[in-house]
C-alpha cells in the first residue's frame, strides 16, 4: 500500500478567508462615519441635504459660510467613509462569492455590486470636494452660478440612486435563510430601495427632508447588520463565520 494519497483523492481543506473580518472591521467603521456625520450636523446645524438640491445662489452662499469649519470637517469624516464603504463592498462581494454555492446569483451580480461601489465612490469625492470648492469661492467673495448648482445635485442624485440599486441588487443575490438575513434582504429590496428614490423626488420639502434622515438611518443600520450579523458555514466546510 502506498504511503501517499493521490492529490485527486486528498481530502480538501476549506481555509476562513481572512477577507470577512476586515470585510466586518470596514463595515463597522462605515456605520461610525455615517454616525459621525449626522451627530455632527446635529451639533452645528449643519444639513448637507441642503447641499443635494437646488436652491437660489444666496441661499447656497449663506449657508456654506454659516457652515464653514462643519463642512470642512464633515469632508474628512465623508472622504475616509468612501474608502470604508468601497472597502468593505469589494471584501463583502468577495466572501459571498466564496461561501456561495455554484449557481448562486451573487456569482452574476457581484461584478456589478463591487463596480457600482467604486462609481458611488468616485461621485461621491467628486460631490465632496465640489462642495469645497464653491466653499472656496464664496469665501474668496465669488458669486454662485444655478449651472453649478445644477451640476451639484445631478451628480448627488445619481451617486445616491447608484447605491440604491446596488443594495437592492446585493438583496437579491443574498442567498442566507436566518431570520435575521431574511429581513435584511427584504429591507434591501422593499424599503431603502423606495425611501432613497423617494426622498430625491421630494428633495427640498419637508417629507424629502425627513425621508432624507431615514435613508442616512437605513445606509447606517446596513452597514452595521453586515459588521454584526453571524454568517453561516461557507458552503463544504466545517467553518462558522
């Protein structure tokens, strides 16, 4: 009898990808940066949905100089929030995709998940850093044009649907069957999905201002389920997540 085992025959070992921890640790940072934002507006009066829409140049410039130093800091918390979500997006596709059984739709839809990721992204530092600069030229005594207004909430309004339908797309392609996933899952598709389309189309009302704090709430409790929620054993192995 041999005293080695053909590779064909060795039994195979399912090793925990280290990415679903640091998928955890980057999700949990993005539910603190969102918490970090809305405690901040709370504390200066500072509301960046006034910044999603338009409204009349004056009302812009008074605002931006009443928020100034708020707005500068908001910029870090939201810059390092981008590279937590995108972050913990990419890693969140990727553990899915190894736990997945063959077949699964997350094999089809995580390329989309993880590329409208890097888009929502990319729109959000260029919003960011929009904001800035037009901060700048009040400052400098510059004049607001409604085309840069415009611009503004065209590109807002598209980085927040974009995350929309990718949540709603990773909804779909979440396969798990705890209770607890299961209401994540309809959450993604039946609630935050119609509350962030709807709180656009009402922007500047007072219902889109308050669907507006709902859609930061939900963004911030997802991100917390996926930092929290147990996962079950990827599919073969003996592993608990």
């Amino acid at each position: 009898m041999s005293l080695t085992t053909p590779l064909a025959l060795a039994p195979t070992v399912h090793v925990a990808s280290p990415g679903l921890p640091l998928m955890r640790a980057f999700a949990a940072a993005s539910a603190l940066c969102v918490a970090a934002m809305v405690l901040l507006s709370w504390q200066t009066g500072l509301n960046v949905q006034h910044f999603e829409h338009v409204s009349s140049p004056e009302a812009w410039a008074a605002e931006l100089l009443a928020h100034a130093q708020a707005l500068r800091w908001l910029t870090v918390i939201d810059d390092a929030f981008v590279a937590c979500y995108v972050t913990a997006s990419v890693l969140l596709v990727r553990a899915l995709r190894e736990r997945a059984p063959s077949g699964a739709v997350i094999h089809a839809l995580g390329p989309w998940i993880a590329s409208a990721a890097a888009l929502i992204g990319v729109l959000d530092l260029i919003e960011n850093h929009h904001v800035l600069s037009l901060l700048h030229a009040v400052e400098q005594g510059q004049g607001l044009g409604l085309e840069a207004l415009i611009q503004r909430e065209g590109v807002s309004s598209v980085k927040w649907m974009v995350g929309h339908v990718a949540f709603c797309m990773l909804g779909a392609a979440l396969w798990f069957d705890t209770l607890a996933w299961r209401a994540l899952r309809g959450a993604l598709i039946g609630l935050q999905l119609p509350v962030g389309a709807a709180a656009l189309a009402f922007a500047g009302s007072p219902l889109g201002e308050a669907l507006g704090w709902l859609k930061l709430l939900n963004v911030s409790l997802g991100f917390l389920a996926l930092a929290t929620l147990p996962w079950p054993r990827a599919a073969g192995s003996g592993e608990r997540a």
